[in-house]
C-alpha cells in the first residue's frame, strides 16, 4: 500500500511561483515513476509532468513546459513540481500519483495506481 499526501498549494497571482510536494510512504517509492496531474472545475483531469524512478527521465505537457519543473529525492521519498510563471489556466486541483512503470509511458491516467488527496492552486490574474 503507498499513500501520497501532497502540500504547497494556495493562492498566487500570475506570473508568480509555487512549488508542491507530495511524500509518500512505503519503500516502493524508489521503484516506480511518479506523475503529477491536475483538474480544473468540470474538466478531465490532465497529465501535468512525470519523472522516472531514478529521476534521469522527465516529461512534461506541452502547456507548462519551460514554465514546470518536476523533480525527486529517493531519499526522502518525495516528488516535487516547481511551478513558475504561473498564469490563471493554470488554476486547478493538482494531485500527485505512481506509475505502474519505472519510466513514464504513456502521460494517460491509466497509468497510475495511487494517487493523492490533492492540493488546490488559484492563479489570479
């Protein structure tokens, strides 16, 4: 069993940063990729960013790439994702989750087996 419990969202205006975190417990974590989604109010929830196992190997999104940055410490058991420029299309629940896979595959929910709780991030503008 693996929980992932994120953190760091909250309000900012556009053009500002946030970073969240999600720790997860269980020894697994070192083993598998992990991906952050996100969804806004009547919408899909959309892949975001993932990082392999080792972190050697990220994807993002067309729509926050050069803006996002995913990241990991094995040690910690923690996945980060550094958000800069934020604009108010970024505005949404993110939620961190584990692949089913050491490297990322296809950026579809399907691939993921655990998710978090979620954390909520409200870009003004």
């Amino acid at each position: 069993q693996v929980q992932l419990v994120e953190s760091g969202g909250g309000l900012v205006q556009a053009g500002g940063s946030l970073r969240l975190s999600c720790a997860a417990s269980g020894r697994t974590f070192v083993s598998y990729a992990m991906g952050w989604f996100r969804q806004a109010p009547g919408k899909e929830r959309e892949f975001v960013a993932a990082i392999s196992s080792s972190g050697g190997t990220t994807n993002y999104a067309d729509s926050v790439k050069g803006r996002f940055t995913i990241s990991r410490d094995n040690a910690l058991n923690t996945v980060y994702l550094q958000m800069n420029a934020l604009k108010p299309e970024d505005t949404a629940v993110y939620y961190c989750a584990k692949s089913r896979y050491a490297v990322p595959g296809v950026p579809a929910v399907r691939e993921y087996d655990y998710w978090g709780q979620g954390t909520q991030v409200t870009v003004s503008s």
